[in-house]
C-alpha cells in the first residue's frame, strides 16, 4: 500500500466536502484523509498504486490547488 501526500489549498469542512465524490470515486483509493491542521492542509491519500495524477486531476476539478509533497 502507498502513502501519497499532497499540499492543498482547502482550508474548512466545505472544502473538503467538495472534493469529497470526486476522491471517494477514483478506483485503487484504499483510504484518503485530510489534515486542516497542518499549515500545508495535507491530504493523504492509500493506494495499491501511484494514482498521483489522478488525484491532482480531481481536486484540481473542484477548484483548489493541489501539488504533491
């Protein structure tokens, strides 16, 4: 299983919500979180393989800023 973690631009519970359909539907996410606390609003992602540009894609659709750590 792969961590993959990336640096956002999400800042509150609605960001998050937003993003929420689009991350819950990528195929080979085992798990994902965010973590607002963290000065970079991390978002961790589980998989069984690097689906980095798909992540990136489907935040990116929803409006915010992603890159990966």
């Amino acid at each position: 299983m792969e961590k993959l973690r990336f640096k956002t631009s999400l800042k509150c519970g609605g960001c998050v919500k937003a993003v929420t359909p689009g991350l819950d539907n990528l195929e080979g996410i085992a798990n994902w979180k965010v973590d607002l606390e963290s000065p970079d609003k991390v978002i961790e992602v589980e998989s069984t393989e690097d689906i980095s540009e798909l992540v990136i894609e489907s935040v990116k659709k929803a409006g915010f800023q992603i890159s990966r750590l």
